[in-house]
C-alpha cells in the first residue's frame, strides 16, 4: 500500500502541470512565504516529478482559498474559512442588517449604518440619530465601502523589502528606552477618540519626552486662534441654520466641505424651502474665489482673490459696527478704529453691496450669521466672532471647547518635527494612517528627511509615498474593520465598531500606540472596552455598552455651550491686524494668486485609489479622472490660454505642469488648484492621475499665495473628461429659477408647464389594480448638487466604472446624473443644480419604439427595463429626451480590474449586475419597492407612507428628492406636486413624467437688485 502520508504527483498533476500550478499560483498570492513554500515542495528542482506532503498540500490550497497574506502578523491563530453548516440565528439569508459605526474624516465622526448581507458590508447610509448625519451621508461615507473591497490595500507587514510578523515589531518597539523618549515621534490625523487620548497618556508615562503630532493638510488650526484673539480661549464655533434668516459665508463653503456640512445641509434647507407663494426663506451672501456648492446657492455672490477677503470682512464689521452702531457693551469704539483702514481697502464698486449687507444683517440681528472658512487667517475668525456676538445672535452662533484631542506640551507641529530630524534628534518616528511625505509643505522636504531616521514605522492602508521611505510598514485596518471610538464635530462620542474581521490583517492605530505604552497583548476591541468600563463604571456597564453600539453614539456626551466674552484687547489686535493683511494685499492688477482646496472627490488624495470617487463629475465643473488649473475666462483670455491648455504654473521657484479649466464664477487673476493628485505609491488606480499640487504649497502659505505665473506650453494638450459640456438653457424651460419676489406677484408661472396634454396613447394604468403609483418629486431651490445621491445609486444598483477614455467619449454609466445650468454673466452666473434619471414617464417615448419589448411600462407606473431581452439597438436611447439611459458598450468588468475581484463583494445581491451591450437606467430603486411589497403582504396590510427610501432620497443631506405612492396624500412628495412651482421637464412632449421638479426660488435683497 502507497504510503499515505505522500501524494505522488501524477495522483495529482503530473509533473510540467504541477510545477506550473504552484509557480502560477505563488505569483498569483505575491507573497515570499508562499513561493518558498511551493519550491520546498518541489524536491530535486526543476522536471522533478517527486511527492508533494499531504500537511503541504493541505498548507498551499489553504493559503490559495484563503488569499492569506503574512500569518505571522498576526497575534493568534488566523480563522479557518469554512461555511458554516447551521445558519447562526441573527443571520437569514436574503434579509438585510443594519449596524450603526462611525466614519472619522480629520478626526470629526459622522455616525452611519451599514447595510449587511451574510456579512458582508454592501451599503452605507446615514445614522438618524446621529447629530453629523441625521439620515443622510455625503460622497466619501458613501465610497467607503468600495474602499474596503480595495484589492491594492496593503496585504502583509514588512521590515524593509522582506516580511515581518507582529511579534517581531512588538519585540523591537515594546520594550523600555533610556532616553526617557527624546528621541520618538509620532505623527497622527487629528483626532477626537477619547481612547486615543488615553493611549497617548499611557505612552507619555512611560516615554515622557515623546513628542505627538497632528497633522492634516485639509484642516487649519488659524479658527481656534481666531477664537483665542477674541475670547482668550480656542474654542470652537457652532452653528444652528435652522434659525438664521441672512447668512453671509466668508470664503465658507459650509453646505459641503466644511465639518457637519451634512448637518448644516440640512438645517439651511429647512429655511430654504419656500412652500407657498406666501411663504418665508432664509438669504445667503457668499463671498469666494471659485464657484462652490454653497457659492451656487447664493442669492449674491461676490467672486474675489483670497487676498480681498480679509478687507471685505473688516467693512463688514466696520459698517456693522461703526455706522450701524450694533456694538457690544464691552467693546470700545476706540477698539474698532483700526477697522476704518481695512474697510478702505475695499473696491469702490464693491461698498454699496457691503452696505446693503450690513443693513440686511442688522435688521436679521439674533436671525442673523456670519461664518467663515477655515482656510481664512485667525483675524478674519475673530472679527466674525465680534460681529456674530454684536448681532445677539446666541440662538444661530455659539461657542463650545475644541472637540479634537491634543498632547498638550507634547504636541509640536509638523515643521517643528522636521527640524529636529534635520538635527538629528529624532531615532524612531511612527506615521499612524497619514500619508505625511506626501501631504507635507514642499518647503519641509519631509520625503527625503525620512531617511535620515533610523526607525521608521508606518501604519497604512496602502503602500503609498510614506511607506516607501519606512522600514517597518504594518497594513492598517480598514474603518468598516476597526474598533474605536470618534467624536462629532459638536462633541458628541460614536463607537466605531467593525462590520467584518479585516481583510488583511489590519492594525488599528490604538494597537500600534498600545505597543510603545507597553501593553501589545490587547486587541481594539478589548482597549476599547476596557477604556469606557473605566469611565462609565457601574454594574449596567454591559446594557450601556450594547446600547452604544446598537445606537452608534453614546447620548449626552455633546459639548456644552462655553459662556465666553468677548476680549477688548483680542478684538483691538485682530482689528489692526486685518488692516495689516489689508493694506499687504496686492492690487488686483499686480500678480496672480494661488487658492489651494482639497478637491471634492478625493478629497486631499486618501481617496484617489477609488474609482467611484474619480470617476464622480465634480460638483461645479464636472470634471472627472483629473485636475486641472481652474481659471476665469477673463484671466484666461489675458494670459492666452484656453481649456486644455498645458501650462506651467510657477510660485516660489516650484513648478508644476497642469492642465487649465476656465471655471465660470472664477475670481479675476486667481488660479484654484485641487490637492490630492499626482499619486505615486503603490495605489494603481490613482497613479498618473492628475498633478501633484502640494509640491507648490509651503508652511507659510498652506492655502493661499501670491507672486505666481502662468506659461503655456506652446502645442501641448491634455484631454478632460467632462461629463457636461453645455451650460446655457438656451431659453429651454428645463431647469426653472425666478425671484421670490416674482414668485408671489406670478405663482403660476410654471402653470404651462405641467397637466395632461392630447395624447393618442392609450392609459397606462388599467383600472382597479390595487398597487400604489409611484413617482418622485425633487426641490431645485436646495439642491446644492453635492453628488451624494450618485454614489448612492452606484453602490446601491451596481454600476460599474468605466474609465477616463468612456468619459471622453461620453460613455459614462451613471443612472443619476446632475446637470448644473449657468444663466447671466459668466464671470458672475447665476446657477441651478438639477438631478436627472430616468422620469418614469407615463407616455414614455421608449416604450413604443423597443423591437423586443424589453422597456415595458408596470402596472405601478415604473417604467422598467427588462434586460435579458434587450439586444442594444439603443432606439430606446435616440428616442429619450431627457437622455437617461445609459447603454453598456463593454464588459466594464473583464475591461477594468477595479470592477472585478474584491470589488465584487460590495454588489447588492438583489440587483443584477447588466452583461454588455444591454440598456441600463435608473429603477426607482425597484428592489426596495418590491421588497416592501413582499413585507407588507407577508403581514396582510398595505405599503406604509415612506416605506420605500429610494438610495438618492436616502443619501440626499438637503431632503431634495422626495419619493413615494401618489395614494399616499400626507407624504412630501405629493405635496410638493401640488406646490404651484411645480412642473415637469420637457412637458410639450407629452411624455408625463412621474418625476416632477419644483422651480428654484431665489431670495434677492431688493436694494441689490439691477432695474
């Protein structure tokens, strides 16, 4: 009998047939330990035909199945992956589960609830109870599920090129120094965890000239000590939208990409919404340099360099102050005084608008605020602070303690940092989830100073430009993987806890901190724990720890409001020294400036390897796959240059080549450039996509900068994919906006534009069928055009990427898109978002013309598409007017890697995933209706009133789009319908949309508007 230990290979694969089975399958894992492994069982080399062990047999098809990385990483034993064989009882199969977590973006949460499937994370949608989310999410939580199914994640630890295990990094770094810690650093995200606060105290007893800092290129510390000049404290600034009447954003694009913008979003739309003619809305003056989210909702605008904004906000406050006299009891006159020269500085045709301004908020008074951006520099923030207390507006304005963590005298800045390492005091630095050689001012260099450390550690997802120049690298846990806890931006805690066990044996950055506190026994989950058992105490610890995670946050941890007053003194030094930043501003005719932004879809380059996010059409420019040089079209016809241009763009003795995009809206002599391009680690997706900016940002001049230059490149052009390449309406009645003040003098002035019309079509609904009617109705006046809603319809429908050439050639996929339309001037146009799918029409032009009946109309008013009977002729296509259908022209899926392997994990089940050459739109989510339906009939009742969440309407942070059955009058959605400004698109069509829109209203300040 053969022995049985030995599985000779021609019982398995003969000889050339094995060896190459185990070379293909080692090159497949990439990984050294495999490869070892499978020569190990190829005794004799190479044409030896010898046997394979039955344990090394069973070792190599394990790792196979498993996709095993380093075992060795880990702290105990990795899992076997086998089915299980009784279903566990919280699992059915085909129902979904919720779990609420956190995602932490600059160290502010937003709570979120994950949409499982036998466990595996699919969806994400907004926590209700949440304060940062209220329901809904914005474009990043909404990718964060495909970024954890990123197949280039970092697989295994290393130590210089070759594998490291857990246990080794444990022995190097757990252990006790004798320098007390002079010479470790660490350099994290900013952060609110209160678990990461206790672990950074654990370390400094333990190392206590350590030295921490946070570092985070999209975030400015210059509003903390804005509020340090006004009240003696860096206290943080809270807001209430929901009772401001007139609002005036200082370079503030609070509706998007500030902190709680999906909060904010929500508040401003609640006094945004006029629901009759008779009825009342909030106004909004904005002043910016490129056009944004909130910039578009404007009632006024004014489009100024960076280096105006400053001056404007003193003759803000000075004729708020000064000739309004709304001036706080404690501040002096005298106090005010070096406002005057500041407010000179303002462009003469600027002054009545400043006027009317201050006019319009001193009649608002306690309805009234004033915010500024972050990038703005710490006067600007004071002086908003004085005018928001002179306006008593306690209600709308307050201040609460900072809500992210600090190191206190341990804590330095990243240029701080780079000095020591030049000096040599720096032996080991450890980079927690910051991508620092990337994001670094150009002026630090910090990529090469890197090398000059002798230990480098670095925590990552990817291996990026920061893990290039560390020796140890350790694959960080994705946060749909973590444990943790987060604080909102108003202080309220969440705990963070995984929906699946880490794909690679990823580390949390409390388990690496745990380590040099010389405790690296412990897991996330049990540090955590242990550390709310230790605040919360008491014997109903476990009820309060179930119902945290159960909930997503943990109740009455907010921060109070700080009774703080304003400082005569602080106030007195801010005023003169915006006189100073006034008086050092160039003349507009003098020099181009610069305007950094992290960009809206990478946001500063962690999100470039996921191709939903690169492939999202910009909110304003809808450009997709790239950056570019945003230009005015006066500045570009000045300097010669038009869109596609190549051009370099030079400040400081740094240049960088880019492409330009002339941006209406764009202030005069300004060059906007977006952060997070230009990639050149290990994440192929994002490679070579794009510009690296941050090699022409410095430390002293983080956002904005003057003195830079702008060459063509004679011939050279760089191709953008822009998804819209027509703006104007062309007098089309499709995206409507009027004045309130017409609205109520001509409430039916969209009459025409909606009602039955002749119609040869026989009815579509036949009588008596007992299902609801469904449609959808969408506000244009608080759409801000953030995109949420398209990356929900993606993740939720399964829409594939299909890359920069398809955009090119108009190919894109997506079901909903958002036309953006610009009326007026195009230095200063006035702009209407309006998101567009398929309008379900009732009279639907597709129907009648598809050869194969595969776009059929349901008996509940869907207009649905049938794909295993289309054939791609695409008449459905040529005979839309609204042109929603998409038509698949490739197997997106074997074209681009990015939409197969892991990436297949995220896809909803109950969509199908459409072959090529197949007709595609939107459903109204009719998966989720059909679900409901089922529910309801399994309970013998009817369809609930909001039963059915479509994914936009979910996603949405403004409650734009409302849908659900037209039997259901209490709803929104049939309301709205009834508004007087509703109307239907192309209504001369006949095609009877169930989609209706409500005309945007815009609430103009009568003294600012032209005769």
């Amino acid at each position: 009998m053969a022995d049985r230990r030995q599985i000779p290979w021609s019982s398995a694969l003969d000889g050339k047939t094995g060896k190459a089975y185990w070379r293909s399958l080692a090159e497949l894992l990439e990984t050294p330990e495999l490869r070892e492994a499978a020569a190990q069982a190829l005794p004799g080399g190479e044409g030896d035909a010898g046997a394979v062990s039955r344990r090394t047999w069973l070792k190599l098809l394990g790792a196979s199945m498993a996709l095993a990385g380093v075992s060795g990483c880990n702290a105990k034993p990795a899992d076997k992956i086998v089915p299980y064989v009784t279903t566990p009882p919280e699992v059915t199969p085909g129902i979904l589960r919720y779990y609420a977590t956190s995602l932490e973006l600059d160290g502010f949460a937003t709570g979120i609830l994950v949409e499982n499937h036998e466990g595996r994370p699919t969806k994400v949608e907004g926590n209700p109870e949440h304060p940062a989310s209220l329901g809904s999410t914005g474009v990043y939580e909404q990718a964060s599920v495909l970024g954890l199914y990123d197949q280039h994640r970092a697989r295994a630890a290393r130590r210089g090129a070759a594998p490291a295990a857990w246990e080794a990094f444990v022995e190097q770094f757990g252990g006790a120094r004798d320098d007390r810690g002079a010479g470790l650093r660490f350099v994290l995200r900013p952060t609110g965890s209160p678990l990461t606060l206790d672990l950074i105290g654990r370390v400094l007893e333990r190392h206590p000239a350590a030295r921490f800092t946070f570092h985070a290129p999209a975030r400015s510390r210059d509003a903390a000590r804005g509020a340090e000049l006004a009240f003696g404290a860096p206290l943080q600034a809270q807001y209430d939208f929901r009772t401001a009447d007139v609002i005036l954003a200082l370079d503030a694009d609070f509706l998007a990409s500030m902190p709680f913008s999906v909060r904010y979003a929500r508040q401003f739309a609640e006094r945004r919404r006029v629901g009759s003619p008779t009825g009342t809305m909030s106004r909004l003056y904005v002043v910016e340099t490129g056009l944004s989210p909130t910039g578009s909702l404007a009632d006024h605008r004014l489009r100024r360099k960076p280096s105006e904004v400053p001056a404007f906000a003193a003759a803000i406050a000075a004729e708020l102050l000064l000739a309004g006299g709304a001036r706080p009891g404690s501040i002096p006159a005298d106090a005010l005084g070096a406002l005057e020269p500041a407010r000179a500085r303002v462009r003469a045709e600027d002054r009545p608008f400043v006027q009317a301004l201050a006019r319009d908020l001193a009649r608002g008074g306690a309805a009234s605020v004033v915010v500024v951006g972050e990038r703005q520099a710490p006067p600007v923030h004071a002086i908003a602070h004085l005018m928001n207390a002179a306006l008593r507006n306690d209600r709308a304005a307050w201040a609460t303690a900072g809500t992210l963590i600090t190191a206190g005298g341990a804590e330095q800045e990243l240029a701080a940092l780079a000095d020591e390492i030049r000096r040599g005091a720096v032996d080991t630095l450890v980079i927690l989830e910051n991508n620092v050689a990337y994001t670094a001012p150009a002026d630090i260099e910090l990529a090469t100073l890197l090398r000059a450390v002798r230990s480098r550690v670095y925590l990552g997802l990817y291996e990026d430009e920061t893990a290039a120049g560390c020796d140890w690298f350790v694959p960080a846990a994705h946060d749909l993987e973590a444990w943790g806890d987060a604080r909102a931006y108003d202080g309220t805690i969440s705990l963070i806890q995984p929906l699946i066990e880490p794909l690679f044996l990823g580390r949390t950055a409390s388990e690496v901190l745990t380590v040099f506190a010389g405790e690296p026994r412990r897991s996330a989950r049990e540090l955590l724990r242990e550390a709310w058992r230790a605040r919360r105490g008491g014997a109903d610890f476990d009820a309060f720890w179930e119902e945290a995670l159960r909930r997503g946050l943990v109740e009455g941890t907010a921060a109070p409001r700080e009774n703080a007053a304003l400082r005569p003194d602080g106030v007195a030094a801010a005023a003169a020294a915006l006189g100073q930043l006034a008086a050092a501003a160039p003349a507009p005719a003098d020099t181009l400036e610069i305007a950094f932004s992290v960009d809206a879809n990478v946001y500063d380059g962690r999100f470039a390897n996921n191709p939903w996010l690169l492939e999202l059409p910009d909110p304003i420019t809808k450009l997709t796959w790239d950056n570019a040089a945003l230009l005015s079209p006066e500045t570009a016809r000045a300097l010669g240059v038009e869109g596609e241009d190549m051009v370099d763009v030079e400040l400081g003795g740094r240049t960088i080549s880019i492409p330009v995009l002339v941006a209406p809206g764009h202030a005069d002599g300004t060059v906007s450039l977006q952060l997070g391009y230009g990639r050149s680690g290990a994440e192929s997706i994002a490679s070579g996509v794009g510009v690296d900016a941050y090699r022409l940002r410095t430390t002293d001049a983080p956002f904005f900068a003057a003195g830079a230059s702008v060459r063509k490149r004679p011939g050279e052009k760089h191709p953008l994919a822009l998804t819209q390449m027509h703006w104007s309406l062309h007098g089309r009645p499709v995206a409507l906006s009027v004045p309130l003040a017409v609205y109520r003098e001509h409430p039916d002035f969209t009459e025409a534009l909606k009602g039955p019309l002749p119609s040869l079509l026989p009815a579509v609904t036949p009588p008596g069928v007992p299902l609801g009617q469904w449609a959808m109705t969408i506000d244009l006046t608080i759409c801000t055009g953030c995109s949420a809603c398209v990356v929900a319809c993606q993740a939720e429908n399964n829409v594939l990427v299909v890359g920069k050439d398809a955009v090119l050639n108009s190919r894109e996929m997506h079901w909903l898109r958002i036309d953006t339309y610009y009326s007026g001037d195009p230095r200063d146009p006035g702009v209407v978002h309006q998101p567009m799918m398929c309008q379900h029409c009732e009279k639907a032009p597709c129907e009648y013309v598809c050869p194969v009946n595969a776009t059929t109309h349901s008996p509940d008013g869907l207009n649905e598409m049938t794909y295993n009977r289309c054939v791609g002729t695409r008449f459905c296509s040529n005979n839309c007017p609204y042109k929603v259908r998409r038509f698949n022209w490739f197997d997106y899926t074997e074209l681009h890697a990015y939409n197969d392997g892991l990436a297949r994990l995220q896809r909803n089940p109950d969509v199908t995933v459409r072959e090529r050459g197949v007709m595609e739109k939107c459903t109204y989510c009719v998966q989720r209706i059909r679900r409901a339906e089922i529910a309801a009939r399994i309970e013998q009742r009817e369809i609930r009133p909001g039963e059915v969440v479509t994914a936009c309407q979910q996603a949405c942070p403004t409650r734009a789009i409302q849908f659900g059955s037209l039997s259901h009058q209490e709803t929104e959605m049939v309301a709205w319908r009834g508004e007087p400004r509703s109307y239907v698109v192309l209504h001369d069509q006949g095609t009877r949309p169930r989609t209706m829109y409500l005309a945007r209203i815009n609430n103009e300040n009568p003294e600012l508007v032209k005769p």
